[in-house]
C-alpha cells in the first residue's frame, strides 16, 4: 500500500504535534492573577467610628498589591459585621498610574435592632427541657427573641445592651481592630431575675439534668486574632451563677409522666472556655454587638 505526499505529511505532522506541541502546552504555567495596588481605602455610608472598623475588618492596608478575590473576601468580612446590612466594593483611579482607591459601600443598620426566632424539636422518647417547652412531653417549642441598641464609642469602639428572652437584661463592649492589629474583642454581663432553665453539658453534670433558678448572671469574654488571610484564632470564656437551683431529669423513665425533680436549694456556678482555629472567617460571625 503506498501513501501520497500529503497523507506523508498529514501523519509527520500528527507526530510532531503528539511528540512536542502537547507537552509544550501541559507545561506552560497557569496566569498569574491581574494584582491592584490599592493606594487608598474609602468608607462610605457609616458614620466615623462605624467606617473605622468597617476599615480594620477588611484586613487590607493601603500601599500593597491585592487580587480580586482578595477583595471580594474584604467585602465578604465586612458583610459580616452586626450593623452592617450590606456592602459592596468598587475601584477608582488612583493619584498616579496603575494605583487604585478602593471604594467600599455600606449600608449601615439602626442603631437599634432586635431578632425573634423559633426553635422546635421533637424526640422518640419524653424528655424535659425547662420551662420553655409545651406541645407534650415528646416535642419542644421556644419562642425566642431579643431587643436591644448599640452606641459607637471612641475610634473603633461598641457599647450595646439588650433585653433577651432567655439571658434577660445584657450589656456589653467590643473593641475592633485592638493594637491597629485587626484584633476583636468583646465582654459582657446579663442577668436574669426570674426562672432561668438550662441543661448543662454531660462533662459539667454526668446526671444529664434540666437546671432551673430563680436568678443568674453571666459574664463572658471573647477574642479573635486574625491570622494570615481568612484564618483566625478565637477564645470565648464565660462564667454562670445561679441562685437557689432545682434540677430535674431530662430523659424521662418509661412508665413515669415526669422527671424526678430535685430541689436543691443550692447555689450553682460553673466556668465554660473554648478555642477555636477558624480556616474561613468570611462568613464567621462576629462575636454578637
């Protein structure tokens, strides 16, 4: 079987094709990623201390170069933030070529705010829950809400207090971006007069029971450090006291309507602390303002 010249050449260049052009094309390194150099960074919409700490959470600093992603993932932080509804980003040129001013918007929430929720469960087996709970002894239902304001204090500063329908009266401070660091952090008291319940963890109280008070108070601490990129490191420690307790047991004896209550009449007080390594905080909440 003879071949023509042009299928020769055909099948020559098939050859150098598969022996050369597709390793060459394997190996070329992907695009590096267009990089702005942002000179610039404006808040706009929030009042001065607000655009401050809208400024720390982005985690950028004018002078150096950024991706695109980069910012997305700045705006994603900022969204994030309790008084801020939204925000979006834009790029204007800068005072000098190939420098940009990055524009961020935010729509600011009120200074006051308040949240209402429902929380349902229900169960194979009758359990008790505390006082929260009705619809039978194999479902729960909470009716849960809260209202509360928030003032900006300082540079970078939040006092806020708040009614909570579980935590009763709370108020607190957090400070944003400590040490110009990008730093948070947050302490608070809340107090409760009247009928606290709450089941403790198994580590806390092996008799896995329902705790109930005439009065408690809790006060907690909380700090984030942002590491490099979205990563962070968080701790929260909080501390409870109650005030002449009863406990009853959560997971009802089959045959019996009812927990076996305890009145204890005793004081209770116990410590939680957590830390935490976040890989992506963009879309983290922020320790509650």
């Amino acid at each position: 079987m003879k071949l023509s010249p042009l299928s020769l050449r055909t099948i020559a260049i098939l050859l150098v094709l598969l022996a050369g052009g597709i390793p060459a094309w394997s190996d070329e390194p992907a695009p590096e990623p267009a990089r702005f150099l942002i000179e610039r960074i404006t808040v706009e919409g929030p009042k001065e201390a607000a655009a401050n700490i809208v400024r720390a959470e982005t985690l950028l600093r004018a002078g150096e170069l950024y991706t695109e992603d980069q910012l997305r993932q700045a705006v994603y932080r900022v969204r994030r933030i309790p008084f801020v509804l939204d925000a979006t980003f834009s790029l204007r040129k800068g005072s000098r070529r190939g420098a940009y001013e990055l524009l961020i918007e935010v729509t600011p929430a009120r200074w006051f705010f308040y949240d209402a929720w429902v929380r349902t469960f229900a169960f194979e087996q009758p359990v008790v829950l505390g006082d929260e709970s009705f619809l039978g002894d194999r479902s729960s239902v909470a009716l849960v809400g809260l209202a509360g304001a928030r003032h900006f204090v300082g540079r970078s500063g939040v006092v806020f207090a708040a009614v909570d329908s579980r935590e009763g009266g709370q108020i607190g401070f957090t400070q944003y971006d400590l040490f110009h660091r990008g730093v948070l952090a947050s302490a608070g008291i809340s107090r409760d007069a009247c009928c606290v319940t709450e089941v403790l963890p198994l580590g806390l109280d092996p008799s896995f029971s329902s705790w109930s008070f005439n009065e408690t108070a809790r006060f907690s601490l909380g700090l984030a450090i942002p590491l490099g990129g979205p990563q962070s490191i968080q701790f929260a420690a909080s501390q409870r006291q109650g005030d002449h307790g009863s406990s009853q047991e959560v997971l009802v004896p089959p045959g019996a309507r009812e927990g076996l209550r305890t009145m204890t009449g005793e004081d209770l007080s116990y410590r939680r602390a957590e830390a935490k390594w976040v890989w992506d905080t963009s879309d983290a909440p922020l320790i509650p303002t």
